[in-house]
C-alpha cells in the first residue's frame, strides 16, 4: 500500500491544511475546530472486504504482532498512519465487551439492547481511545524533532485528566491537569496524582478550567489535550467501528451516547461515516445524544430547533463527567446530528439514578453518565421513537468503580434530587446464627 497520510484541515472548509504534529488547535483563517482529513481515495485502494477481514484478524492478534492488542491501533490505517510503530504509547485499549443486556431489554421492552463497555480499560473511561493517539503522536513528533512541548495539559471533569496522566506517564512526557475543584470523585482525582501530574485545582466548574487552559496553548506554555484537539477524536472514532464490527458488520439501528464536550458525538460520526465511504458499513446508525438534565445546552438547541448552542452554567449532577454548560464540539455534534438522523434527549437527576439502579439490578454496574443514557433510551422507547424491534446500543462511558459516591449515595437516600426506589442498605445483625437464620425468609 502507498503510505498514507493524514493532516488536520478546518472543519468548515477553509483550504489550508497542516500536518498532525503540529501544535495547532484551530484554523488561522476564520478561527473553527479542526478535524483530521485521511486520504480516502488512498484508502478505497483496499476493498471494503478486505478492510473487514484485516480488522477481523487483528481482533485477536499474536503476541508477536504488536505490543499490545490494541482496538484503537489494530486499525491505525484509519486513525494516525504516519505513527511510527516504536512511537506508539498504548495501554492495550479498546476492543471492550459489547455486552448483550438480555434481561434489561426484556424488562424496558427493548428489541436488542447491547451496552459498549468503554470502561472497562486501563483508567477506566473511554477516554483512553482517544488519549493514545494523542500522546502517540506526541511523542512521534517529539522524536522527530517536529514538536518542542514543556507539558501536555488539559482541563477535565476527572476522566480526561486521568486518561492524560496515565499515557503522559507511560511516555516519560510531563502533565499538568486542571480540575474543578470539588467537582470530580475521589477516585478521578486520585488517578493522576498517582501517575504523577501536577495537579491543579481550580475554585471554578469545568468550563472555567477550559478557560484558562485554552488561553495556556494559545500562549504557548502547554500542547492541549482536550478534545477541541482532534486527534482525540481520530481514537475515539474507533468506538463505532467496533461495534459495528463485534455485531458482525451489521449496524445497530440507534446508538445513544451520554454526552458533556460533545467531542464523543463528533466522534461517533467520524468513525461511522468514515467506514460508510470505504464500503465496510452500508448505513449509518441514528444517534442520540443523551444530556444531564441539570447540565443539557445542546437539548435545548435540538428542542429550539436552532444550530446555535447558548452555553448555559451547568447546574450540580451526579454525572460530573458531562457538566459542562459550554461544549466547545458543539459544532462537530450538530454535523453529527444532522448526518445520523439524530435526536437529542435528558434525563432528570431521578431518571438517571433510578435507571442505572435498574440496570445494576440485571447484573450491570454503571457509572451515573450510563444512567443519563439508558434514561434518555427508555424514554424514546417509551414514546415510540425507538421501536419495539429495533436494535439499540448504549455506549457506557466509564468503570463505575469510580464513581462509589454515587452508588453509597444512592442505596443510602442521600442523593439530591432522587428518590431511590431500588436502594439497598445492609442489614446489621448480631454474629448469631438463629437471628441470621430468622432473616433468610425475606
Ligand atoms: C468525557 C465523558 C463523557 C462526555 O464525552 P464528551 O466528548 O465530552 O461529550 C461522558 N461520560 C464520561 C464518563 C466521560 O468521561
Ligand atoms: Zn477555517
């Protein structure tokens, strides 16, 4: 195959382009997002069945074939091909269960409902997928002698920046994180302290670290991890191929995403339409993305029926991984919208602890942000948008492990702004067998 070559161009059409090792997060001429431009025609040269089986082969590789089995990098073609194989930093992400929810589909009326584990990786959020490429790329570049960098930084909601730690750590590259202070779980906040970031946590919300580490790149001082930066979006694209790809290259009729920064959203899009214009999928699934009630600007947008997302300050939820009032993909998710037949749905803080609740019930554990999506799914069911047979997955965005606060809180009544109709409390008893005896009748 020729080599391949993939370069940022500006995401409404402006004509420069420039190559992916450059530290450059939006277009000089009229100050859009960027995306990552593959060469397509190149890439048709390979035929779609041929694209399948090489996927299909590398889904369980040799230990000889690379490092790691990685679901982002056993389709590099696709996502950073210039990454020479030794700059890779991969921590075997990617390729997580696509878990058939056959008693909580039977219960919530669901044809087919499938839950897309991208917790269950090295720190536990999906934000792996796309951190890989990023600190890849980084380091190619920095090998290269292409990019000079003091830092790697981002602000977070506590997923990035653990994400960011981990692959900055593992790649000997410095991190800087910008937290809202208070706002993320003990675990989040553990996380890259303990892969040695600098830690710094801000008296603001999200948006407010975003802010200041925006004006931190743009000075200069830092390369920016956030997913303003596309190359996030290059990894986390690999999502939709794999579920395409673990349904047998069937596509599933809806995907619903919880969604903060709406980087996800682009992402999901990217990685559909691009197995759609190489012939490996022949439709696009519909999309829905699923907000926080407490925190849903794009949901206001889709109900207004207007493009234009008004950033609003996002109120406290237990989904702090998407309380963001200003999502700077708002954009790339409005495309993605567009292109995906797409709805936008909320769910109250209620909705979304009592359907994570639910689902635990059935054998799941999920993260709150899981909460909002299967919410936002059971609502559309209920209205008919998603049919009684239609297939549906629902992308889990994080481990629940790390969210235990949320759980206790839960099974504890303490959550504000829900009634916990499945809480589950211990029950204390004396160490003596007659009295647990006498409790197992329930
Ligand atoms: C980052 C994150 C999201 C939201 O992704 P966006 O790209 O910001 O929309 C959802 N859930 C979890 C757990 C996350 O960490
Ligand atoms: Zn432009």
């Amino acid at each position: 195959m020729a080599k391949l070559v993939a370069h940022f161009r500006c995401f409404c059409g402006c004509a420069e382009t420039f190559p992916l090792t450059r530290a450059i997060y939006r277009c000089p001429t009229c100050n859009g997002l960027l995306e990552v431009a593959h060469d397509l025609d190149a890439l048709a040269k390979t035929s779609a069945e041929e694209w399948r089986a090489r996927f299909d082969a590398r889904w369980a590789p040799r230990a000889t074939d690379m490092a790691l089995p990685s679901g982002v990098w056993s389709k590099r073609e696709w996502v950073a091909p210039e990454v020479s194989s030794d700059a890779i930093v991969s921590t075997g992400e990617g390729m997580t269960p696509l878990y058939p929810a056959r008693r909580l589909a039977e219960e919530l009326s669901f044809g087919e409902l499938y839950i897309k584990q991208c917790g269950s990786t090295h720190t536990g959020s999906f934000k792996d997928l796309g951190m890989t490429v990023l600190v890849s790329v980084v380091n190619h570049a920095i090998r290269t002698g292409d990019l000079r960098i003091r830092a790697i930084a981002c602000a977070s909601t506590g997923d990035t920046s653990a994400a960011l730690a981990a692959y900055g750590a593992a790649a000997g590259l410095p991190v800087i994180v910008l937290l809202p202070r208070g706002m993320v779980s003990v675990a989040q906040l553990v996380q890259p302290l303990a892969n040695g970031a600098r830690v710094f946590a801000l008296d603001t919300d999200f948006d407010g670290c975003m802010q200041v580490v925006k004006e931190l790149a743009s000075r200069g001082l830092i390369y920016l991890a956030n997913s303003m930066n596309p190359l996030r979006v290059e990894g986390q694209k690999t999502v939709a191929v794999e579920i395409t790809q673990q349904l047998g290259w069937e596509v599933p009729d809806w995907v619903v995403l919880p969604s903060g920064n709406l980087g996800n959203a682009a992402a999901l899009h990217a990685g559909f339409s691009m197995a759609k214009s190489l012939g490996v999928i022949d439709k696009l699934p519909r999309l829905c993305i699923a907000q926080a009630a407490n925190a849903s600007p794009m949901y206001h947008a889709f109900v207004a029926k207007t493009d234009e997302v008004t950033p609003v300050v996002a109120k406290p939820t237990q989904a702090s991984a998407i309380r963001i009032g200003a999502p700077v993909s708002a954009p790339r998710a409005m495309a993605a919208l567009k292109a995906m037949n797409g709805v936008v749905e909320q769910a109250s803080e209620d909705e979304l602890a009592n359907a994570s609740a639910h689902a635990d019930r059935t054998g799941l554990y999920t993260c709150p942000h899981t909460g909002v999506a299967l919410a936002c799914a059971m609502k559309l069911r209920a209205r008919g948008v998603i049919g009684a047979r239609e297939r549906v997955v629902v992308v889990s965005t994080a481990s629940a492990l790390k969210f235990t606060e949320f759980k206790l809180g839960y099974h504890e009544h303490k959550l504000p702004e829900v009634t916990s109709t499945l809480a589950n409390e211990p029950v204390t008893l004396p160490a003596d067998v007659e009295t647990v005896a006498r409790q197992l009748s329930l």
